[in-house]
C-alpha cells in the first residue's frame, strides 16, 4: 500500500510538473513505463520487505519517480496534436529519490495517512515540512506540551473511523499538564514535545453528547481510579472503540482480557447512577441524639461517603452500610445532607478536556465531573429533659439501681431507675415546667437519702439533680477458746500404771487475725473496696486483730457489704494454728440501717507431741580370728522405754510429781515413739527410761533428759531424744556407782575402741566395724552382754599347769530345754564334773594303751589349726548350728583366757589329745548373759597320764637263763624299760619277787622286796636294771620267781601310776628246776668272768618274745 501511495504521489507531482513546463510527455510515459514495470517485477518481494520492515521497524527507502531529463528536457516547445487529446505524456523513468532530498518530498498529509505508528515515527523524523511544523509549534506561547509516561508494545490491528488499516504497535501514555491524556483521533500522527494550544470542552471535539460522557465514564474507571501502564493501554483501545472503527486484532493484549476489561468497566458505568434507598427521603432526629439509616439496597457501603453538603447542622458519619445522623442543641431546625459515591478530591474526579491544534491528532483528559451525590432531608426536633444523677457518698462515682419517683407540676408521676451511670431521665418534657424528684428506694447495700429535690426544665437541655448514697458497712466479733488441761487419769498397761491429761476448751488469749474478702468488695458504684484475697490494711500494713483474756475481740465498722474470711496468723506457741481460713459475711440489713454486724466462734487445738528416740543394739555377725565381730543394728527386742516427768507439773488445781509416767513405748526396728501426746503449751522438762532390754542385751537404765519447750503452731511437733552424755552426776551417780561404766558402754559402741573400753580385754579378742559417726549421733546403744571365760589346765598328778593344751570353742544354739527347768539344772550339772572328770580318770588308770599308738610328738599347733586330732570326733557330735570360734592353747601357766565373749551358748572341748594323758572328753557348756555380764567363767580342768610303759625282762645275770638251779647261788638282774614318764618327775618303784607255784600260778610268798626311784626323761625310754641275789636253797625245784613292779608318782607312794603285777606274765617269771644230771653246756665266751649276755631287745619291740626266745634256745 505505501508504495502504491507513493506512485500515485509521484505520478500526479510529474503530471504537474508536465503541464507546467510543457516538457515531452513521452519521456515522462518512458519514465512511467520503467517505473511500472520496476514495481510489477518487485511487487512480490517489495511486498515481503515492507512486512519485514514493519516487523523490524527498520527505515524503509522508497522509490521516487523523477522524470529523466536535465534542463534542456524543459527548453524544448511543447508539441500538440492527437497524441496530446488522447492524454499521450512523455516518456517517464522512475528513479529512486537521492537521500539527501527525501526531506523535501515529505509533508504533513504524508505522516498522517502511514498505517502505523513506528511509520509515522520514522518519516517524521525524515520530514523537513513535519520538523519546521514542530519547531514552529514549539516556539508559540502555550503551556500544554505533549510528553510520554510509558509505553507498552501491543501490536493491535484496526480499521480507524476513516477506513486506514492501522497498526498500533505500541501504545504511547501520553500527558500534558501533569496529567495523563487519551488519544480520540486514531491514526492521527503526535509525538513528545508536540504543543497543543487549545483546550476545549470534550463536547466541541466529540459528538454526540452521549459518547463524550460515555468516554469520561470510561477512562474514570478504567484508568483514572486504579492506574497502570496495561490499564491505561486496554483504556485507550476502549476510547478508540467507543469512537469507531474495528479491531483487525488485539495484539498482545489478546481478546479475551479486553473483553473482560470492558465488560468490567460497563459494569461500573451502569451502576454508576444507582443511589442508596435513602436517597431523597426524608428523616427526623431529636437534639441529643443519634439516629441510624441503613441502606436497605446494600450499596452505600461501598461509598465513599463524603459529605458534600450538610444545610441541617447535624453531625453524619458513615458506619459500614448505615448512614449516623446525631443532632444538637445547635443543629438546625431542618436540611439536606448530601453524600459523595467518590472521593471529590481522588484521581479522575474534575473536569474533561479535549487537546487540540488543529495538526496533530486530538487527545482528552477523560476525568469525571460527577462523584455521584445522595440527598437525604433532615428534621430536628428540641425539647427539655429532667435527669437525677446517683452518686456514691465516699467516691462520687455512679450508683445503679437507685429508683427515684418524679412528679411534675400537672400532677404526672414517673418512676426511673438509675442506669450504670447513675443516671435516670424523663425525657420530652415541656420547659419551664417544674419536677420535684424523691428517692424511694436505694442501690443495694447503701442507705437510702431520703431528701427530695425540685428541678424546672430548659429548652433544649437536661436539668440534673444530684443525690448522695454513702454505702452501709459491718463490723466482726470473734470469741475464741483454746484446749487447756483442766486435770489427770491414772491408766494401767501391762508394762505399769502411767498418767493422762484430760483436756477442755477455755478462752484464748493472745490470738491474732487477719481479715480478707473471699470477693471482690464492690460497691453499687463500681469501686473495688477490697480486693478478693487481700487482707485489711491500714497505713499500707495489714490489719491484726488480737483476742484479749475473754478470747474476743470486735473490729471497726469497716466492712462492706460482702463475702470475707477470717485468718488466724498466730497463737501462742504449742497451739495449732488454724490451716483453714473460717468465712463470713456482712450481709445487707436494709436501706435504713447504717451499720450491720456479724459473729464467729473459734476452737483451737494444742498441737500433738510425739517424742522419738533411735534405739540401737548390738548385734553379733561372725567370728574372725576368734575375735567376735559385732556390729549395731536397729533396736528389735521389743525394748521398752518409759516417758516421765523430770520436774512437777500443775495441771488444773492438780500436781504431777517429779517421775510420773507419762507413756509406755515398745522400740520397734530402732525406733523410741512416743506419738499423738497432748500436753499443757509450756516448758516440761522429760525424760525417757529404759526398762525392758530384751534377754540378749544389757539393759541401760539412763535417764535420757530433754525439755518440751513449744516453739511453733504445727499440727506436730517432734522431738528427737539423743542418748544422755552426763546422766552419772549428782543424785543418780550417788546412787548408782556403775552408773559411769554402764554408760561409758551404753555410749562407746561406734568404735572400735569404745568397744574396747566397754569391756575390759576386748582389744584382741573382739573386733567391731567401725560405722560412720554421724550414723549414730544421739542413738541410745543396747550392747550384748559379755563374759570371759578362763580354762586352767593342770596335770591331775602333781597340779602342775600344762601348757600347749589346744581348746576348741563353739558358739552353740541355745538348749531346747524349758528355761525354769534349764536354771534350776545347772548348777547342778556345774557341781558333776568333778565328779565326772574324777570317774573318767579313775577309768584311764587300768585303761592300757598300746605303745606304738601314742603320738609321741608334742603338739604346738596353734587356734588356726584344722587336722587337730579328736576335732572330727566333735565335729560329729556338735549340731550344725554350732560355729568354730578358734582354737586356743593352754600358755605357760595352763591357762587360756578368752575375754569379751557376747550374749549366747559356748562350748569348751578339749581338741587335741596329749601324749601320755588320758583323753579328755568332757564338754564345757556355759552362756553368756545379761545375768553373768563381765564376769569371767572359770573351768579348772586336769589332765591324768596314762600309765607308764613297763616292760622287764627277769633273768640269771650271767648267762641270762630263765631256768636255775634252786640248789646254787643265783645272781639274777631284774632288766625293767620304762616309758612315758613325765619329764624331770621322779617315780618311786616297789618291786616284789613272788614265789609261785607253777601249775596253779598262785602265789606262795614273797621272797625279797626292793625300793628304788628315777626320774623321768620324758618319752625316751629308761633302762632300770634291778639285780637279786639270791642264796642257794632259797627256792624249791619246781617253783617260779615272779618279779613285780609298783611304780609310784610320790615318795608317799600313795598315787600308783602303774601296776606291773601279773604273775603269768613269763618275761619277768624264773624256774627253778633241780638238775638231774650236768647237762653239757656251749662255751659261750673265753673270759668266764666276763659272761656273755646276749644282747637284750629294747622295750617297744613288736617281736621282742621271739628274739629271747631265740637267744634262749642259742644258749641252752
């Protein structure tokens, strides 16, 4: 198309140019043909390349036909004839238009009638006549200059009201005068800096009427109330629409959206003219008060609700969908209100003009002169008001619910209440008429004010009397009692007879309170007298109040009406303070009394005394060493203490002597209690007594002194008695000389050591863990009983002691016996072992013991020993119960001393055989007891030898024959080997040659007798050889001699210690026998003085009999 333009332009610009200068026509046809011919051959691709410009928005060159001539071509004559009728022209030659001569072929028209806006742009800037048009407008005196604010890329396609296919490949926001304008002359060429020298009313540029309001309608609410570069483009497409012509297409705004915008925006056009349901109605209000006109179409709430005009004089707000109307005393009689749909001063509010300089395209400011305006008419009614004001005496705030009778002169009567704010009000009264107001009944909890007041209305005002109500208040009287002991009971129980206090409740003086509202304490008037849970107080301190020696006592009339409690903050000391507040209430006692009371009775108990004591006793948990070892444990022998009075007490018109029991407690698991005791509240000095230790335990019959001194207002209260450290003085030491050292081991078993001082001896032989002190602060200590118990061993021959003489000690179960019958047989089984031990050694004197069974070595094992012989004998007989202590030795004095043994059944037993004594199997049963406590258990014990080992051998001394001759001289040798003797003892021997007769083996007499003594080497065996001689004819053939030997441990020779008396016995028995004839006898040596004995066998030999008789048959 634009090069079709530009042909046509051209064509009729050289046709002028013809006709002017009578050049040749058929050079201008040439020129024309050429030029034709170029455009027929390029039309397709020129096409192409003018699209492709137009998406680039590259400046495109266009061809301009010039005529091909110079000046000469003008000179010629112009030639006429047919050809000229039949419109013949010169030749014409299209050439393209030099560059720098392009500003001179574009003109105004040229601009306007380009098919976009970036086309316009580009030949504008190449235009010489568009530029000149530009500086000449510039220079004029105007001040609306054309300037962008924005654009937005949008390529829309339209047909514009004059049919030019128009692309508006962006949209310009233009503005002049600080305000952004529209464009309503489509296609229409401007740019920035163009000057518009006329503004006009939108009227005398836009017909008809109609569109022009319908064009401010439009860029109100399409761009002017909600601005945006996209709003104002899609509003700009609406003002050209709304002018003429059609869209091709929408470009990047799309169709959809536009049609969406414009549907909102005729939306908002439509409605624009709709008004709330009060439109043009008509309200009344009364002065002083405020009246509400809701909407009933739902639109005012999207109002802006300015007010444009008020003629009335009366106060207008907007709340939501309702308009408030409140008149005054100054509000006129009547008036219209008038209120804005817009903000008057908001954007797009005013009026519209239409730009213009009869050039460039026209442009408008598209504002809208009306906000939209609803009228609503206003009546104001006056009239006068009587009110009574109720106020509280003390606070001057309001008081509800006073009913007050109001009288007017004419005789109307009308009763009110006062609201919250005190307030009652008879409304729309006459003025100048007379009111007389008169309280007939008063706030609850205020005394009623019963002075009437007289009021005249005014015009346009409330006329208030006021009265004053002082609130009624109440006063508290308390009377208080207290457990007092008024006298005594004697009770009896089976450990004793023990006193009780008896108990009633007698004034209480001395008790202080405190007082507080269990509420909120609020007045008619709303003030918080007191607070709930606040106690009274006075000068910023809270209030006490103390009961006098009546148990009373009455507060001030400071209590309002209310819910209250009364705490008691103290008592005297030893007295239960009351845990829980006693409530009460000051009640209301009716308008016409001024002060109301209230009364409350209170009981307090003396608080419950519970004594504790720990009660420890010692307690044996093995053997070490043969040392005990005793530790403490809780008390659990049901020991029994005593509670009694140190000092005297007056109870009532009664006295309680010094030593009274009070109570009776049984120790269980170490504990002393003495629980839920009531005594007087005061100073009593006590103490706890032990009278009952248990059977184990020496009892400790210290008095443990402490002193009940009340001190707090518990429920409870405890006293921890701790064991007495210096009982023994004064009376009770005069009294009880072992007083000292009973409580010296009462106090001294947490240690070792005091252990040790308990019990004299104890050092090596008992052994106590030592427990952590604290432990056992103040605990009152049961030891066991202990004992020693001695063994003095002696030899029962010559009451020597005998040393290394092994015991086993056992502690043993108690005896299942009854224990009277136990007690009694004691002392008895005490006084047989004597006896016993006299049988047993009367039974070892003809008890033999063959040699090669005595254990020859002498025993030195010591406690620890476990092969001593005869303990698995024991171990037998003793029960399982029974536990090995140790085993202990007889020192150098016979003596075994064993010190500290605690409370329990022993058992001695002799352990060890000793060589060459009788076996001692007697036991040893004793106990250690409360009743034996530091004594020392003696047992005297003797051993007696066995009989000595005598062996002999009676012979003829020389030639050792057991056979002689009655009728000789014979020298016999009596060889007699004895053993087991006690060393370094001398023996004294009697030994008697018996005459026997052969067969019977009776005696016949005694033929010679000799006395001798040895002393004993211990268990080596002596040799004491007798010698006899005896004359020949002494003996008769056919007789025996019987040696015998009486051996002795005196020189009294009363003990007989062995009797070697048997006259069978052949090894001391000779025959004589009469020879018949001399027998030849062996030469037994060479030196006849000197006979060869054979050699005798020592004592102790088994084959002994055989090796004589071997040497006898050698020799006869």
């Amino acid at each position: 198309m634009k090069y079709k333009k530009m042909k046509k332009v051209i064509s009729l610009f050289l046709l002028t140019v013809l006709l002017t200068t009578g050049l040749p026509i058929n050079s201008m046809a040439t020129v024309l043909l050429d030029q034709s011919t170029s455009l027929k051959i390029n039309d397709d691709s020129g096409t192409k390349e003018i699209d492709s410009n137009k998406e680039t928005n590259e400046p495109v060159s266009d061809p301009v036909l010039l005529p091909l001539m110079n000046n000469r071509d003008f000179i010629e004559s112009i030639q006429t004839g047919e050809s000229q009728l039949a419109n013949d022209g010169p030749e014409l030659i299209t050439k393209e238009v030099p560059n720098d001569m392009k500003e001179f072929f574009i003109g105004e028209k040229d601009l306007h009638e380009l098919g976009s806006y970036s086309e316009q742009q580009e030949l504008a800037a190449q235009s010489d006549e568009w530029q000149k048009l530009k500086e000449e407008k510039m220079t004029r005196s105007s001040s609306y200059r054309l300037s962008e604010n924005g654009s937005l890329d949008v390529n829309v396609a339209r047909y514009t009201p004059s049919g030019l296919h128009y692309t508006h490949d962006k949209i310009i926001r233009w503005q002049i005068d600080g305000e952004d304008v529209f464009c309503i002359q489509e296609g229409v060429f401007t740019e920035a800096g163009i000057l518009y020298d006329q503004k006009l009313d939108i009227n005398d540029v836009v017909s008809p009427e109609s569109r022009s309001k319908r064009l401010r309608f439009i860029g109100y609410f399409g761009y002017y109330n909600q601005r945006s570069m996209e709003n104002y483009a899609l509003t700009q497409m609406l003002v050209w629409d709304e002018m003429g012509g059609s869209f091709i297409n929408y470009g990047t705004i799309g169709k959809a959206k536009y049609d969406s915008f414009k549907a909102t925006v005729d939306k908002k056009i439509a409605e624009h003219d709709l008004n709330p349901s009060w439109h043009n109605t008509t309200v009344t209000v009364k002065a002083g008060e405020e009246i509400r006109v809701r909407d009933t179409n739902n639109r005012f709430s999207s109002w802006n609700g300015t007010v444009s005009t008020n003629s009335a004089g009366v106060s207008v707000r907007k709340d939501g969908n309702d308009l408030v109307i409140a008149a005054s005393a100054n509000s006129n009689d009547s008036g219209v209100v008038r209120l804005t749909k817009y903000d008057p001063n908001g954007s797009g509010i005013g009026t519209t003009f239409a730009y213009t300089n009869g050039t460039t395209q026209d442009l408008s400011r598209l504002h809208l002169p009306d906000p939209g305006i609803a009228a609503l008419n206003v009546k104001v009614e006056k009239q006068g008001h009587a009110a009574v004001r109720k106020l509280d005496e003390t606070t001057g705030k309001p008081l509800a619910g006073a009913v007050f009778r109001f009288t007017t002169n004419d005789g109307k009567t009308k009763e009110i209440t006062t609201n919250n704010q005190g307030i009652g009000e008879w409304r729309d009264l006459i003025h100048d008429q007379k009111v007389t107001m008169e309280e007939i009944q008063s706030p609850n909890g205020y005394v009623i004010n019963s002075k009437p007041q007289t009021i005249t209305i005014k015009v346009n005002e409330t006329v208030t009397a006021t009265f004053d109500n002082k609130p009624q208040k109440g006063q508290l009287e308390l009377s208080k009692t207290v457990e007092t002991g008024v006298s005594t009971v004697v009770n009896e129980s089976d450990h004793g007879d023990y006193t009780t206090i008896e108990f009633e409740q007698r004034n209480g003086n001395g008790f202080g309170f405190k007082i507080r509202p269990t509420e909120d304490i609020v007045t008619g008037d709303g003030t918080m007298r007191y607070e709930a849970g606040k106690f009274l107080q006075a000068d910023g301190e809270d209030i006490v109040w103390t009961t006098d020696e009546d148990g009373k006592f009455t507060t001030d009339p400071l209590l309002f009406i209310g819910k209250y409690e009364v705490v008691e903050v103290s008592a005297p000391a030893g007295v239960v303070l009351l845990d829980e507040p006693i409530p009460f209430s000051i009640d209301y006692a009716g308008q016409t009394v001024d002060i109301t009371s209230s009364s409350l009775e209170v009981e307090n108990f003396l608080q419950d005394l519970n004594i504790y004591g720990r009660k420890m006793q010692e307690v044996l948990t093995g053997w070490e060493d043969g040392k005990a070892v005793v530790e403490l444990e809780n008390a659990k022998n049901g020991q029994v203490f005593a509670l009694r009075l140190a000092e005297e007490l007056l109870v009532g018109e009664e006295e309680l002597a010094a030593d009274t029991t009070l109570g009776y407690s049984v120790v269980e698991e170490g504990k002393i209690a003495f629980e839920g005791l009531k005594l007087p509240n005061q100073t009593i000095p006590m103490y706890i007594q032990e009278l009952y230790a248990g059977p184990d335990h020496v009892m400790d019959d210290t008095k443990h002194h402490f002193v009940y001194d009340p001190e707090n207002n518990d429920v409870s209260f405890d006293i921890q008695v701790e064991a007495s450290q210096d009982e023994a003085e004064g009376d009770d030491a005069e009294e009880d000389p072992d007083a000292d050292s009973e409580e010296d081991d009462a106090e001294g078993v947490t240690t070792n050591a005091n252990l040790d001082a308990e019990t004299p001896g104890t050092e090596e032989d008992v052994d106590l863990e030592e427990e952590p002190e604290e432990d056992l602060t103040g605990a009152i200590i049961n030891r066991l009983a202990r004992a020693g118990v001695q063994v003095i061993k002696t030899d029962g021959m010559d009451q020597k002691p005998l040393e290394g003489v092994a015991f086993d000690l056992y502690r043993v179960p108690a005896p299942e016996v009854d224990p009277e019958e136990d007690s009694e047989e004691a002392p008895e089984e005490s006084e047989d072992v004597e006896e016993d031990t006299d049988t047993e050694e009367n039974e070892d004197a003809v008890r033999t013991t063959n040699s090669d069974e005595i254990d020859t070595d002498d025993s030195t094992e010591t406690e620890d020993s476990t092969d001593l012989e005869g303990e698995d004998e024991i171990d037998e007989e003793t029960p399982e119960e029974a536990v090995l202590i140790g085993t202990f030795l007889t020192d150098e004095n016979g003596e075994i001393n064993i010190d500290g043994l605690p409370t329990g059944h022993y058992l001695l037993v002799e352990s060890q055989e000793l060589p060459w004594y009788h076996a001692n199997e007697e036991e040893y049963t004793f106990e250690v007891s409360p009743e034996n406590d530091g004594e020392i258990i003696v047992f005297e014990v003797e051993n007696h030898r066995l009989d000595l080992e005598v062996e002999t051998l009676f012979v003829e001394t020389e030639t050792g024959s057991k056979v002689l001759d009655p009728t000789k001289d014979n020298h016999l040798t009596d060889f007699t080997w004895i053993r087991g003797g006690k060393e370094d003892h001398e023996y004294y021997m009697l030994t008697q040659y018996i005459k026997v007769n052969k067969d019977t083996k009776e005696q016949v007499a005694v033929v010679s007798e000799d006395t001798s003594s040895v002393v004993s080497t211990g268990d080596e065996e002596q040799e004491l050889p007798i010698t006899l001689d005896l004359p020949a004819n002494t003996m008769e053939s056919g007789y025996e001699l019987v040696a015998t030997h009486m051996i002795y441990d005196d020189p009294e020779m009363e003990n007989l210690v062995n009797e070697h008396f048997d006259l069978e016995n052949e090894d001391q028995t000779v025959l004589f026998l009469t020879p018949e004839e001399e027998p030849e006898l062996p030469v037994i040596s060479k030196d006849l003085k000197t006979p060869q004995v054979p050699s005798i066998p020592q004592a102790g030999n088994l084959s002994i009999w055989e090796e004589l008789k071997a040497v006898f048959s050698n020799l006869f």
